[in-house]
C-alpha cells in the first residue's frame, strides 16, 4: 500500500521531487524537467506519489500520469492509482480511458467510493446527468459520512439548480464540522440555494457568515440582490457600489445597481451607473435598453432614441428589445420608421401579439385601414379581456364605419368596464341610431 507523504523541507538533503518543486516555484522549468527525470529513478515510491498528488494539483498532468503509470506497474492492485489515471484521463478529456480504469475496481476495494466519485465527475462532463446522480447515491450509501461524498452530492445538486437537494448535503458538512470544502465555502453555497429557493431571510443569514477569504465577487453579489429583494435599497445600494469600487469589471452589478436607484426614483444615479456600466461591457444590448428606459424618467428622447437604436443593433432578434423600441417610435408618432421596424416580423411563425397592436396603430394613424384591420384582428385573440385594447378597436370600427363589429366590442367593453360613461353612451347613441 502506497501512504501519501506530505514533501518536508530542511534539515535534510533535498530528494530530486523536493527540488523539482522548488524548481517549478521559481519558474525554472528546464532545470525542473531534468529533477523530474532524476526523481523517477531515484527517489523512493511514497516520494513520487507525494509528487504526483503535487504536480496534478499545478496542472502538469502528463508528469503526473507518468508517475502514477510507473508506480502501477510496481503496484498494479493498488486501486487508488486507477482512480488518479481516470481523472487525468477525464480532465484531458479521455473518457474512455477513464472509464477502462474505473471498471477494473471492484465494489469491495477500498478505492470504489472514490471510483464513483471519479464516475460521477465522468457522467457530468457527458451531461448524462440521471447517471451521475446514480453514482453518487451509490457512494453516499456506502458512506454516508464521508465529507467529500457529501460534498460532491451538495454541488451536483447546486450545479443542476435543484437547490433544495443540496442544502441538506450542505448542512451535513457543516455538522460535520466543515465550514469549507474543496476551497469552497459552505455558507456562501447555501446562501445561495435559499436566495435561489426564494428564502432570502435565510439567504442573507448565510452570506453574512462567509469568511473573509471567501468574500469573492460573486458572493457579494448574491448578497446584494438577496437585499434587494428583502426590499432593503439602501444597504444593497451600499454592498453594489462597495462590489464595483473594488471589481469594476464585474459586469453584471451594474445594472442591478442601476434598477436599485431607479427604484428609489434616482434617475440620475442609475444613469451615471448604467454609463459606467457600459465601458465596461459596450455590447451590453440589456444596458443599452435599461439606458433607455432610465432616460425615459428624465425626459430626453433624444437620448433615449440614441440607446434603444444601439440595443437594437445589437440584439435585432430580441422581441423586448424591439417592442421598446416600437413604443418608443409609437409614442413620438414616427409610424413609418414603426412600420419599417416591425412589418418584417410579421412574416415570422411566432409572432408577439404586441407586434400586431402595435402595427395596427401605425397604420392606421397613416390611414392605412385595411392594413390596421388586419393586424388589429390578428391581436385580438390576445386582449379579448383588455381594456385599452378593445377601445382602440372599437375607435377603428368607428372610423370604418363597422358599425356590426363595433357594437359587439362595445357591448364586450362595458361587460369589463361597466363604470366608463363615455363609452355608455356611445353605446346609446349607437342603440338610438338603429
């Protein structure tokens, strides 16, 4: 049996794997290629492991699997080995090399916990997930305790966004006494499994405990929108601007940022945020229409053309985008740059019924009836129940004289809004007139 040695400096003569790491520390990669080729000769079977087990963690993994492939054909019924090659084999993307390992170790090796931890990460890497989550059941029920089987249960689990599976695997390694694992903070994981379950209270009573070092960006993140949705502004205004004074590259802050000011009615502030926001990330379409919707709230529509033009270059396909864009052209009466922006769409299999109100109302603001008729009916399965829409089209009606259609929509209309007295007695009037 092969026991994992950890490497020990001074007071002794250095072996040739103490002084290829030294080497490789200093960046002196020739010098450690030529220790390395003096270790596997010189240096005793523990020693190389202990190297390998290093040099697997630095990500020279052909050095690593040369080793492992040495001290295999000295042990060749050490399974621990196997697993090692196979998740070499994995990480270069070797699977079936991996899986040619895997099979030779057999259920009652102490080795075949870790074979199926091994298996899992293979599965996960071919997206055949119901196989992976077999594998790591299987383990977990040879070793319920086992922290790294655990562990490995909590971030498939997080992974597939099943967070509510994960938390209890969470919880168990902290029972267990690890409030990190692999480097990752647990409490910052369960943070974000409650936030994403919709328990933000809890979400929050977590990200608070994540240790200093663990501090990332992307935790300071999650907290911030955890508070946003805790309906605390302010203290997520604090924590975002906090995030981007000390990662101004970290993208994705801006914009929420910019929503929180813009809920507080600070247009200024989210537009000074949106800006920056874009020299960072200047192919943003999202930042562009958020622009534009901020800008909305000050007042200058030339500005606000100026972004929505821009998001639309950027994201012609996006239907939020384009619909913005349409209202916006709708609401400076510009139909004819409205009619050129929408009518392509309609040829498209899936099309937005917004689409259709919105054409329907170009045409016929530019007299084109028949057209607006089209598309006014073509909407209409859509907003049978709106109010707004179904005055607009009786208002058509009216203006094309139809008036059997138009009594049926009024009639439909008062149905829903029996208080509007303007169309009552349009009604009447109508009803009078026949």
């Amino acid at each position: 049996m092969i026991y994992l040695k950890v490497i020990v400096k001074g007071g002794h003569n250095m072996t040739y794997s103490e002084q290829m790491l030294d080497q490789l520390e200093a960046g002196k990669l020739k010098e450690a290629q030529n220790s390395f080729k003096l270790a596997l000769i010189n240096d005793d079977d523990d020693m190389l492991f202990s190297l390998a087990e290093e040099l697997y963690a630095l990500g020279f993994l052909q050095q690593a699997r040369t080793i492992y492939l040495k001290l295999l054909d000295c042990y060749p019924d050490e399974d621990e080995l196997k697993t090692n090659l196979a998740t070499i084999a994995i990480d270069e993307g070797h699977n079936d090399e991996a899986l040619s390992y895997l099979a030779q170790i057999k259920p009652d090796s102490p080795a075949y916990v870790q074979s199926l931890l091994v298996a899992a990460d293979l599965y996960q890497t071919e997206e055949e997930f119901e196989v992976t989550e077999e594998k790591l059941k299987e383990a977990y029920a040879l070793a319920p305790d086992e922290p790294a089987v655990e562990f490995a249960l909590g971030e498939f689990y997080f992974m597939v966004g099943q967070y509510s599976e994960a938390i209890q695997y969470y919880f168990q390694l902290i029972k267990n006494g690890y409030t990190d694992f692999a480097k990752v903070d647990i409490a910052g994981r369960l943070g974000i499994c409650y936030a994403q379950s919709g328990q933000f209270k809890k979400a929050l009573g977590y990200f608070n405990q994540v240790k200093p070092e663990y501090q990332t960006s992307d935790i300071r993140f999650q907290k911030g929108l955890t508070r946003l949705q805790l309906g605390d502004t302010e203290k997520a205004i604090k924590t975002l601007e906090d995030l981007i004074n000390d990662d101004n590259q970290y993208a994705s802050a801006y914009p929420e940022l910019a929503k929180a000011y813009e809920k507080e009615n600070k247009y200024q502030q989210a537009l000074r945020v949106v800006q920056e926001g874009l020299s960072v990330d200047q192919y943003n379409e999202y930042l562009y229409s958020l622009a534009a919707e901020i800008t909305s709230y000050l007042g200058d529509q030339k500005l606000m053309k100026k972004y929505l033009v821009k998001a639309h270059e950027l994201a012609p396909e996006n239907m939020t985008i384009t619909l913005q864009y349409s209202n916006f052209l709708l609401h400076q009466h510009d139909d004819e740059a409205n009619i050129k922006l929408l009518s392509p769409l309609v040829k498209e299999d899936e099309t937005d019924p917004q689409l259709y109100w919105n054409l329907a109302r170009s045409y016929q603001r530019t007299d084109q009836l028949e057209l607006a008729g089209k598309y006014y009916e073509a909407a209409l399965p859509a907003y049978s129940e709106n109010p707004t829409f179904l005055k607009e089209l009786i208002n058509y009606y009216r203006e094309t004289g139809e008036t059997d259609k138009l009594m049926d929509e009024l009639e439909h209309y008062l149905r829903l809004v029996p208080t509007d007295t303007e169309m009552q007695d349009l009604y009447d009037q109508y009803e009078d007139y026949k």
